[in-house]
C-alpha cells in the first residue's frame, strides 16, 4: 500500500538523515496515512479510503458526501 493520502494528496517526503559526525543517509517522512471506511448514504454503501489524519479533519469539516464529490470531480474512481 502506499502512504499517499486520497484526499489531500500528501505523499512521502524525502531528504537525508544527519548524524552527529554528520555523515547523511537518505531517508523518508511518510505521511500518518490510514485506511477508514466511510459510509456514503446517498450511496446506500461503505467507500474505502487511504487518508492521512489531515485528510480525516477535513472529511469531518465538510463531510463526506462533498469530499467524495470533489474526489469524483479530479477523476478518481470509488
């Protein structure tokens, strides 16, 4: 799975981890991606989503029919 949100779009980050003698390895900040189920009613169904916690505020801010319908309008399939 990859931890991109479907909401928001945030993806991995990417940049290098410094150590005291500073020597630099790469590394990646990963999104706090989750997958929540949501129940659509206009639906009459449960639509699987990976969203990161950003992602779950703002599904609580404008609920989930209008979250899907943007989702709908950017072209992604439910």
């Amino acid at each position: 799975m990859s931890s991109s949100c479907d909401v928001t779009g945030k993806k991995p980050g990417f940049g290098n981890s410094v150590s005291h003698s500073h020597r630099r390895t790469r590394r990646r900040w990963n999104p706090n991606a989750q997958r929540r189920r949501y129940w659509l009613p206009s639906q009459g169904r449960y639509v699987r989503l990976n969203v990161s916690t950003t992602g779950i505020r703002i599904i609580d801010r404008d609920g989930i029919e209008a979250v899907v319908a943007r989702l709908r309008a950017r072209g992604v399939q439910l």
